[in-house]
C-alpha cells in the first residue's frame, strides 16, 4: 500500500484517523499509541504479511537490548551496557544484510571466483534499511544518555512500525519522538498544517514526480535507432526530477501524517536543486539520513579531527556505505564514492575557489555533479546504461535530434516548467509577494491551493497506472 493510492486516501487513512481520533488520550497517549501500532503493522502486512514477525522479532529486540543497556548504564557499568548496543547493532546489521544483500554478495563471489553458488531470492522487507537504522539510535541514544529506555513496549512498538514514515522515512531517531511518544498535544493548528503539508506532498509525487516518471520510461523503452542524444539527456534530467520529487513528495507526506497524529518530525529536504556545492546539497538532501551517518559514524570515527588523510578516509568510509545503504549493486557503490570525491575536493580546495567567483559558477556546478550521479544512480543494467551513455555522449545511433524528440520536448513544456519552479522556494515566494501580510489572503490563497491539487492528484489516480515508489526498493 502507498500513500499515493484510492485505498490508502479513501479507506486505511481515514479508517485509522477515525479510531486514533476517539481512542481515549488518557495513560500517556498508550491507548492512541496502540493504535498507531496495530494500523502500522495492517499497513505493513498489506504488501508482506509474512514479515510482520521480522517487524516484531526487531522491535522486542531492540526493546530488551535498550532496556538493559539503560540499566546498566545507570548503575555507571558502561562495559556491560556496552554489550547490548552492539547486541543490538549486530542483530539489525544481520538482518539487513541477509534480507537486501545476501544475494548481492553471492552474485559477486560468483562472478569473481567462477562459483556456481545458488541462493534463494528474499523479497526485501518494506522500509528495513530505514528502520533498522531507527531502532540501532534507540539503544546508542540510551548507551550516550541521551534518551532514557521506553519501559512500555506499545509505545516502542509504534515508534518502530510507525507507518508514516515507515517506507522511506525520514530517518526518525528516537531522541527526536521519545517525549512526544508518551505525551503531545493534538491541536487544529498541527492537523491544519499536517493536511497542507501531506496534500503538498501527494501533489508532488502524482502530479510531478508520476508524470516525469512516464517521460523517462518512455525515453528508456526506445531502442538505440531511436534513441537520439537530445532525448537521452532530457530523460536523464525526468529522471533526476522524478527521484527528487517523489521522494520529496513522500516526506511531506509522512511529515504531515505526523503532524496530524501529534507528532513534529525532522525535515528531509530543503530545496537541493538551490545548492552552490555539493557540500551544501547534501545538508539539504534527504537531511536525516545525512544527520544519522554523521551523529553515528561519521562523528565516532573521528570526523574531522585528525587531519587530512584521517578525515578523507571518513569521509570514503561514509560515502561508501552510503552508496550501499541505497541499494546492493555495484552502481550505487559508484554513486557514493563518485560524491565521496566530489566532497573530498571541496573540502581540499574548490570551496575556496568558489568563496571568489560568481555564485551562479558554483550553483552551475553543484546542478552538473547532481545531474551526472544519476546516471550512476538509475541503471543496474550495463547494457541499458552503456546504450544510454553513449547516446549522451553524441554517438546516438538515431543522431542528435529528430522530429520525435522534438514532439517529447515540446509536448512536456509545461510539466518541465513547472518541475523547474517546483525545485525552488519561487512558488513560497509567489504566495508570499500576492497576499503580503495580508492573513486572509494567505489563508484563502492556501486553501484553494488544497483543494485544486488534491482534485487534481486524485483525477490522475483514478485514470492513471503509473504510480511506482522509486524508494520501496531500498
């Protein structure tokens, strides 16, 4: 089940929020905590009901780890609470590479040493790279006392299977939610802003990220006498676009589902596109992934405390396995270390350079280094991705441009327009610069906004049949 779906918008959700709504608030919220629980695990079951018991097995794990890392560290036995952490930590870790990279290991060995190695396909858990990171910063929280154990397993159990952001995040440390698990105020203000901010999200990946999805299909449907160099690189920029708004998309979404169940999460994206570095666009890229690699590996390491050579090989040994977290497959280990190097140089020299030239030089580049990943970030497919860089690089065997990559373009305009300003704060500023200070402007201005994109997004639900989620597979 996805966000962006008839049974999620007309059924599940408004089923749980009916529930939620008139379950009792009394007990510290345990009662309205159930039921974020049970309709997290319905909504996790739905796709996979097997892996509900792995769901499970992670959250009793980590509940009993973290409780006895909390009680040892109390009674100052940091060795032995030392002991659970990495229980924990091991367990997760475990999980992960058996399910999403078993097979990615065996494949590899067998191409290296000749093997003929056969092992069982696992379909991979829904949101297990996101939530195994979650419950390893529960116990590493309680290890550094900067949270104390969640005695009641219910409460635990929702910050877990927490179906907003269960997918595909953002990365929710329990120091961000531990208070608010037992107590928060539901107000008009926070489920105002939460149905704004899930519909703008909603908007974004049916809209936006859908439709530019379509266009990089068809681009990469074409065989090589029709794929021309023009179309190749207008599909790899739908490419691009379509990654960052349905991703983006989806963490408005799981942010405004937050704010109307009580909850205020960390946000995820702020305008990446806008970046003059690649330094600056991964503070402002899927920002909590980013902030859980530096609070928990990056920072441990040594960061950037111990001279050149220390902090570059950090830096390799974040990005590397960064590029892995994203998925098992060679291209995505090239993804991370390709930005791994683009950092390092910044961090060496090119910052420096930049601090003197024209701000539109630097944004220029940040914009040609993001676009130029993708192509690293799309194909596990080396026929498919030597086909594509090759007409890229003007050896297309259709030729540069033909009539039909001019209809593709042509006809795709207005979504490109509008994909474009979507990148930026332009559309903030637009609404800013009509209404002004003027609170009812601004109120009728939002709420128009609401329901003409809600309308929209379900009209394109009921007839369309594209509808993937780009990040399920991570």
């Amino acid at each position: 089940m996805v966000f962006s779906s008839l049974l999620f918008l007309f059924r599940f959700l408004p089923s749980v929020l009916f529930i939620y709504f008139i379950a009792p608030g009394c007990m510290k919220n345990t009662w309205k905590n159930l039921v974020l629980f049970l309709s997290s695990l319905l909504f996790y079951a739905w796709g996979e009901p097997v892996y509900i018991i792995l769901m499970l097995f992670s959250t009793v794990v980590d509940y009993i780890n973290g409780g006895l890392a909390g009680y040892f560290i109390n009674k100052n036995k940091k060795g032995t609470a030392k002991i659970f952490v990495l229980l924990s930590a091991v367990i997760n870790l475990s999980l992960l590479g058996v399910f999403k990279y078993s097979g990615f290991v065996v494949s590899l060995w067998n191409d290296i040493s000749g093997a003929d190695i056969k092992i069982k396909e696992l379909a991979l858990p829904i949101g297990i790279s996101f939530y195994t990171f979650q419950t390893m910063s529960y116990t590493i929280d309680i290890y550094r006392r900067e949270a104390e154990p969640e005695k009641n397993i219910i409460n635990f159990g929702a910050y877990v299977a927490m179906f907003p952001q269960l997918i595909a995040g953002p990365v929710v440390r329990f120091k961000d939610v531990s208070v608010m698990l037992r107590e928060r105020d539901i107000t008009i203000e926070k489920i105002s802003y939460g149905v704004i901010r899930f519909v703008t999200g909603l908007g974004k990946k049916v809209i936006l990220a859908n439709q530019a999805g379509e266009v990089f299909k068809t681009v990469t449907s074409y065989s090589s006498l029709k794929l021309t160099t023009v179309s190749a690189w207008f599909g790899l920029l739908m490419f691009a676009l379509q990654v960052y708004f349905d991703f983006s998309g989806y963490s408005d979404m799981a942010i405004g589902l937050m704010s109307v169940f009580g909850f205020k999460i960390p946000e995820n994206f702020n305008y990446p596109f806008m970046s003059k570095s690649i330094t600056e666009f991964w503070r402002r890229w899927h920002i909590s992934l980013g902030t859980w690699f530096k609070e928990y590996l990056y920072i441990p390491l040594g960061g950037s405390r111990n001279g050149n050579m220390r902090t570059f090989l950090n830096i390799f040994i974040v990005w590397f396995l960064t590029g892995l977290w994203h998925g098992a497959g060679l291209n995505f280990i090239a993804w991370g270390i390709y930005f791994c190097l683009f950092l390092i140089i910044e961090k060496l020299f090119l910052l420096k350079i930049f601090k003197r030239l024209p701000s539109f030089i630097s944004h220029i580049y940040a914009l040609a280094v993001t676009y130029f990943s993708f192509l690293l970030f799309g194909w596990d497919d080396i026929t498919g991705h030597r086909i594509f860089v090759k007409a890229m690089a003007g050896m297309a065997d259709a030729g540069f441009i033909n009539k039909g990559t001019l209809y593709l373009i042509i006809s795709n305009a207005v979504l490109l327009v509008l994909l474009a300003a979507g990148c930026t704060n332009l559309p903030a500023r637009a609404g800013t610069w009509l209404c002004g200070k003027n609170e009812l402007c601004a109120s009728l201005l939002q709420t128009l906004f609401v329901a003409a994109v809600f309308i929209i997004s379900v009209a394109y639900l009921v007839n369309g049949t594209y509808n993937p989620f780009l990040y399920f597979r991570f």
